[in-house]
C-alpha cells in the first residue's frame, strides 16, 4: 500500500441546514479536507459555536506546522 503526501486543510462552514446567523448557535461545522475534497465524513466535527470551529481548526493548522507537513 501506498501512502501519498495529501494537502490537507481545515474548512469552517455552515453545517447543512443550519442558519449559520449567529455565531454562537451550534450552526458550523470544521471539515478536513484532503486537497480540496472531504474524504471521509468522519472528518466532518459539526455542532459547533464559530468560536469553536476556529479553535479546532487551528489547532490542527497548527499541529501540522509543528509536524512540517
């Protein structure tokens, strides 16, 4: 098996159906995406405030700066 180097980033977004009108309603969702594209909706963590999601999603930018990927 063959492992590839994917480009992987962190979207913030409106989860489906969800206003998305107040940040501070469970209204976002951060989704991995792997160049471009979700993979594995496993990767989707919904149910989050904005404030949340932009947590999340640099935590991760941030692990993977330390890791140099």
């Amino acid at each position: 098996m063959e492992e590839e180097n994917a480009n992987l980033t962190w979207e913030i977004r409106v989860s489906e159906g969800r206003a998305g009108t107040d940040p501070e309603a469970p209204d976002w969702e951060v989704a991995e995406l792997e160049d471009g594209v979700v993979k594995n909706n496993a990767d989707i963590y919904d149910n989050l405030t904005y404030a949340e999601a932009q947590q999340i999603a640099g935590m991760w930018t941030k692990k993977k700066e330390d890791a140099g990927v």
